[in-house]
C-alpha cells in the first residue's frame, strides 16, 4: 500500500496513562524507525507527550475515541498537530495480538498508510454546546423517572387522581399532591380552590380519587419525590438559560432549521450541537445521513444485494431527528405527511419515521450549508 506519511504517531489512550508510538522513516521505506514511550495523561504528563512528539517533527497524530480519556490529549495536542480520532471498532487490531504497545504501533501503522476513517470533532464553542443539551436530555429524563416514581406512590395508596386529569404535575395537580402531603383533612372547599378551568366541574370526582389508605409512609415518600422533581425542574431552568446564551452565536441558523416542519427550538438547539454548522466536515447530505445512522448498511454478495439494518450513528441527533419526523408527519405539511404515508403502506410506519428522518437531515445539512430557510 502507498504510504503517505514520513511521521506519524499512533496513541493508545488509557484513563492513567497513554502509549504513544511513532513510525519515522522516508515514503520509499517500508520499514520506518519505531519509538514507543508511555506518559501519564496528567498536564505535565500529556505536555511532555506534546514535547516528545515535536522532536520528532510528527505530521499526524491518530489516537481511539476511549471513552472521554481522549478529551485532554486532543485539548493539549490540538494545534500543534493534525489530529485524527479513529472509531475503536474501525481499527481493531488482531485477535491475540492485544497489548498497549502493540495497540499504539498498530494505529500508527495503519495512520502511515492513511487507513484510519476520521471520526467527525465540533469545534470547541459546539462541544460545549453539546454537553449542555445532553446533560438537559439526562435531567429531562432523570425527572420523568421521579414522576413515574410518583404516579406508583399514588396507586400504591389506593389515590385514583389520575383517572380525571392528564397531567399531575401541573398547577391543579400539584396543589391536589400538596393537599396530600400536608396532613389536613381534605374536603370539597379545599379541592375546588386547589384546581382551575374545567376541573372545577370534576370536584366531586377528584375528591374521590384523592380518598384512599394514604398513610404517613405514602406521604414521606411522595415528598421525597416532588422535591426531587422540583430540584430537577431548576436545574433544567439553569441549564436552558445557559443553552440559550451558548446559542447566540448561531442564532441565524436556529432561526433557519425551526422552519422546517417537526422542528422545534429545543429540537434546533440539540440539531446545532451534534452536527455543528460546518458542513464540509460531511462530504454530501447521504455522509450526514450515515454519520447520524439513517442508512441501511451494505449487504451484498456474489451479486446480491440484501436489505440490512440501520446502522449505530449518533445516538442523540437519530433520537432528536426522529422526534421530529413523527411530528413532521402528524402536521399539516403535505410534503412529509405524503411521503411517510407512502412509504408507511408497505413498509410500516416505523421504516416510514426513519426515512422521514432521512429526508431532514438532508434538508438540515443544504440549509445549514447554504444558510437558508426551509422551503416547501
């Protein structure tokens, strides 16, 4: 194979240390100089790995995504050397041959002959954006748990509140949980100033659901968890407000990407985070598709070709894009509702979500490219 780089080095990154090895020797040379030496991953550790690596004059650095171990190396080195991120499960070495330094000297090898696929990196504003949006999605979650938590409380209790109203956690429904949880004795007066609109017509109902065997242990339990939620509830508050400020900067694009039906701010936000707004990062809209995993994998042999599952991708941007495509479908766009119904008759309607995520990612890669708004 045509070797491209006279330097190199390949990294083996561990929580405690890294293994670096570099590969030094001209492009006719199919036996280059090897160097391996370990460092710690702490400051003084990674900054001597830099100083060790510029004395040797190194083109290209490729190191694994393990985990987040990869974060400070890639801080300390960016700038100073074209860096490579390799997916773990796109360069695995042979079975049996599993050490760190034969790790190390394996990427490297493979880096020399320009065999490691680059894993896509944001710049760093677009990193810290992305960490905010996930942390949301987790307390976002974390808080739906606490509720799920809540509403087995109240079953468990024999509290039947549920039966007359959509939403517990509301304003009417948490002036009923606070009624629970106070130790007074609840009366009609006391539940018809506790909710609002219509449920002012379903007193007598809710009074009901609220008799049950509610002892002391219920009621200490059912605190514990609604200031678990409120907790949360502040922190989701803290971190939107940060969202917004770290989105400023993109403002336009945001603007842009909430035109396109399904797409909500919060959805726009998450959109920005994983994908960035430098789209020569993804050569074509069908690379952004498959980078999110929205495509069918290749499955063919001696001229045939088989139908294969979508592949891993981006977890958070596939969840995000999907979402979106199912309130895309359910709206009154022509365009998606038809397309997903089409495609919903033979192949199901959960196939027809994802290729209605398919179509807009590629819309969202020639609108963030082409910095527009959406067009029907």
């Amino acid at each position: 194979m045509e070797i491209i780089y006279e330097c190199c080095a390949g990294l083996d990154v561990h929580q405690n240390n890294v293994v670096a090895c570099v590969l030094d020797g001209p492009l006719t040379s199919t036996r280059p100089k090897k160097h391996l030496k370990k460092f710690d991953t702490t400051t003084k550790g990674l900054l001597g790995l830099h100083e060790w690596l510029t004395e040797f004059n190194c083109e290209i650095v490729a190191m694994e995504s393990t985990g987040i171990y990869w974060k400070p190396i890639w801080h300390i080195l960016q700038g100073s050397f074209d860096l490579v991120l390799a997916n773990p499960y796109k360069i695995k070495n042979i079975p049996g041959q599993k050490t760190d330094k034969k790790d190390a000297s394996w990427i490297a090898k493979l880096l020399r002959i320009d065999l490691i696929p680059k894993s896509f990196v944001p710049e760093e504003p677009i990193q810290d954006l992305r960490e905010l949006t996930r942390l949301r999605k987790m307390w976002i979650e974390s808080r739906n748990r606490e509720k799920n938590r809540a509403h087995k409380i109240l079953q468990t209790a024999g509290i039947k509140i549920t039966s007359y109203m959509t939403d517990i956690f509301g304003m009417s429904g948490r002036n009923l949980l606070n009624l629970l949880i106070s130790e007074e004795e609840i009366t009609e007066e006391k539940v018809e100033k506790a909710v609002y609109t219509s449920l002012k017509f379903k007193v007598p109902e809710l009074l009901e659901g609220l008799t049950g065997f509610f002892r002391s242990h219920h009621r200490f339990l059912l605190k514990q968890v609604l200031d678990v939620i409120d907790m949360y509830n502040d922190k989701i508050k803290e971190l939107e407000i940060k969202i917004a400020e770290c989105l400023e900067p993109y403002r336009e694009y945001v603007d842009n990407l909430v035109t396109i039906p399904g797409i909500s701010e919060d959805s726009a936000a998450v959109i920005i985070s994983e994908f960035g707004i430098n789209m020569n990062q993804f050569s074509s809209a069908e690379k952004l598709a498959s980078w999110v995993g929205l495509c069918p994998g290749n499955n063919e042999s001696a001229g045939k070709r088989r139908s294969t599952r979508i592949s891993k991708g981006n977890s958070y941007a596939k969840k995000i894009l999907c979402q979106c495509a199912y309130s895309a479908c359910r709206s009154n766009h022509l365009r998606f509702k038809n397309y997903y119904q089409r495609i919903s008759q033979n192949r199901g309607g959960k196939r027809a979500t994802i290729a209605v995520a398919h179509l807009i990612t590629r819309i969202i890669y020639y609108m963030i490219s082409r910095n527009e708004v959406y067009h029907e």
